[in-house]
C-alpha cells in the first residue's frame, strides 16, 4: 500500500508513510551477536526471512482506527489517533514487560520475593531474539560443525547430533544470559547425593516376591566442582527371604556371605544418617537426593521401611529421577533413558559391574555431571505423598532437602 495524504482546514497536505519497507526483517545476523556467530559456516548463518507479525498487526489497528476517525476535524483526528495509538501500545507492551527479581546471595528472596526461574514476560528482552537466531544457526550444522566450533569453546564433543545440539545451544544461551543468571546461581544446591539400592529378587520377579534392600550406595557429588567428593556403601541382611537366589548373586554380584554378615536395615540407615550429618547436608550445605528411576524410592524404601517397621525417611520424600530430567532435557522418549543408553547418547561407556550399587551409583553421577556440564539444572521432580508417587512441577523454587534424621519405628 502506498502513503497516503490527509489534507488539513489551512490547505496544507500531510503525508501518512505506510511503507511496509520501514518495519524491520528476521534473516540478518545481528552486528552485535556475540561468540562469533558471524564467523560461522555460510550455510547455516542466514535464518529464512519471516513477518514482523506484531509490528504488522498494530499497523493493522492503527489504520483501522484511522478509518474510523475520518469524519472528524484534522485536530480531533490527530488528537483521536494518538489516545488509540498509545492504548495499542501500553496494551502490547503490558503483556511482555519482564518482571524483574532480585536475589540475595544466600538464595533468600528480596522483600518477600522469592528467587525463581524466569517468567515467559521475560522473553521480550533483545537477547532472547538473539538466542533464537543463534539456535536456528545451530540447528543446522552438521555433526562434524558441530563438534568444531564445541572444540573452539574447549568443550565435550562426544555424543550423538542432538546432544551436541543442546550442549551448543546451552553454552551459547549461558554466555548471553551469564549476568542475569549469576544473581541466582547460589540457591542451587551445593550436593548431590545419587543413591540407586541392590534387592533380593528372582528370575522374572513374580508379583508376589517381596523385595528386600540388600545394598545401600550412596555417592556424593560436589555441584560446585562436578566432582565425587565421597562414597558410602554397606550390605545389608534381609530378614524376610535370608536366602539369596540364584539368580540375584548372578545379578548383582553379591554374595550370601556378604549379607549374612552385614547388618539389619535399620542399623545400616542409622550409619547412612550419621555419615550425611558428618558431611553437614541440611545444615551447612544444601542437597538433594538423586536416583536412575522412581523405585529406588517410591518402592524399595517404601516396602523396605514396612518390613523394618520404620516410618518412611522425612529427607529421602523428594528426589530427582534423572530419567524424566534426561529425557526432557535431550527430547528423547522414555525408551533411551535407561541407564546403559544414557551413557551411550553421551559418548559414554559403562565403567565398573553392571548392578552393583556402588558401580551405578557411580555411573549415574557420571550422566548428571555431564547434564550439569551441558546446562541442564537438575531439580526435583518426583516425591511420595501420603505412600504414593507423585510427580512435581519443575517451575517450584529450588529448596534444599531437610536434614537427614532417623526416622521413629512403627507402633
């Protein structure tokens, strides 16, 4: 559409500019974009062009406010036009006005506002434009683009195409979000504590079988240095079926001897407690509790704590099952999250004994420091409520689990 003209009482004609020209484009690469994307492969810098759709839709109200004023005076017009003019405006901008949190350095919130993660208002701001753009560069290099420009920022370029995606698009998006972000980054946890109990079972597990914890792991990991800090291990005796089969000493390689010799259940989750509160987690440090699934928790615990009579564990209720983060993470179905197929997509093989507590244990801490390196926050996600399973939103504030206690026996 052309410019228009609007004649006023005096004579003197004034010129509407409509020309579509002045409303900005995608498919230039900002000149201002960080980490060299400039400097990327030519086949995967230009994005396809799209509509300003926002920009063309106010246009769109202004024009027909316009219409609708044409019988008025040029003043009243003009007068009209800038009142409906700012309503569009203050009406658009409204819904995209970021609201901005400020954090304490101790993960406490500021006069009563609490720290969490960014709100969908917050995507208004001109870095997030550039994030898109840079994941569009992204989403189309090929595998071998992809591992050099990881290489180029000295990272981990092991893994399948999309992991190597979502390592590069997290690295690049951390860069440009690095000082919004660095005001919450202390109310992450300090620990993590990857637990992943052995049971006596039999060949194919017969719903009746009742299952007994026969190995308690425990691996802490420092979040701050991605490092295994400590380990803990105990057997443990099963009182109901004292027996191991078979197919269970195969399995997991544990022996009669060993659990004859080891203690009850509860004597060995008073050990556990008194070696977390020797780490100071609850009190000094802040941790949680992680696990390859849900029934390391929701069922072992839970049918462990009925046979030994113990109410269920206040610190062990929520936890991070690092198959549902994997899995949203990487957007990969719940058929590649078990723990052998985890490690693989990572570039990763399975070091140690398969089925031994202490080797997964160690292995999964293995998966969730190459989560944390790729920039994925590991957060709880499941919890048991009233003895049954629950999943937890991720949106909720990071809290810390409390700090472990024995739990009081049954009546």
């Amino acid at each position: 559409m052309g410019d228009q003209q609007i004649k006023q009482p005096g004579g003197e004609v004034v010129a509407l500019a409509r020309s579509e020209s002045s409303l900005p484009e995608y498919g230039e690469m900002p000149q201002h974009l960080n980490l060299e994307v400039r400097s990327w492969p030519e086949s995967v810098r230009r994005a396809p062009p799209r509509p300003f759709a926002r920009a063309r839709a106010l246009r769109a109200k202004v024009l027909e406010a316009e219409a609708s004023a044409a019988y008025l005076s040029f003043p009243a017009r003009a007068s009209f036009l800038v009142l409906i003019i700012g309503s569009l405006l203050s009406s658009c901008c409204s819904q995209f006005v970021p609201r901005k949190q400020r954090c304490r350095l101790d993960g406490q919130d500021t006069k009563g506002t609490k720290c969490t993660s960014s709100s969908a208002g917050d995507f208004s701001d001109p870095v997030y434009k550039e994030i898109a753009i840079t994941n569009g560069c992204i989403n189309r290099m090929s595998k071998e683009e992809l591992r050099a420009k990881l290489s180029e920022f000295k990272l981990e370029t092991r893994g399948v195409k999309d992991v190597l995606k979502k390592r590069l698009k997290n690295y690049c998006k951390k860069q440009k979000l690095m000082l919004k972000e660095d005001s919450c980054a202390s109310s992450y946890y300090d620990y993590i504590c990857i637990i992943d109990f052995e049971a006596t079972c039999e060949e194919g597990n017969p719903p009746e079988f009742i299952h007994e914890i026969i190995e308690f792991p425990v691996v802490l990991l420092n979040t701050h240095t991605l490092e295994i800090e400590d380990t803990f291990q105990q057997y443990v005796r099963p009182e109901v079926n004292t027996q191991l089969s078979d197919f269970c000493i195969s399995l997991t390689g544990i022996t009669q001897d060993q659990v004859d010799s080891a203690d009850t259940f509860p004597q060995v989750l008073k050990k556990v407690i008194d070696w977390m509160k020797l780490k100071e987690l609850g009190t000094k440090y802040k941790y949680s509790i992680l696990t390859d699934g849900s029934w390391d928790m929701s069922k072992f615990l839970n049918i462990q704590c009925q046979l030994s009579r113990l109410k269920y564990p206040l610190f062990a209720k929520k936890w991070i099952n690092i198959r549902k983060s994997y899995g949203n993470f990487y957007k990969v179905p719940r058929s590649q999250t078990k723990l052998t197929i985890m490690l693989e997509k990572l570039g990763m093989n399975y070091d140690g004994r398969p089925h031994s507590g202490l080797d997964d244990s160690k292995n999964i801490a293995r998966i969730a420091v190459r989560m944390l390196q790729d920039g994925c926050e590991l957060r709880v996600n499941e919890k048991m409520h009233a003895g049954q399973l629950m999943s937890m939103p991720s949106s909720l504030p990071i809290e810390g689990t409390p700090a472990p206690q024995m739990p009081h026996f049954r009546k």
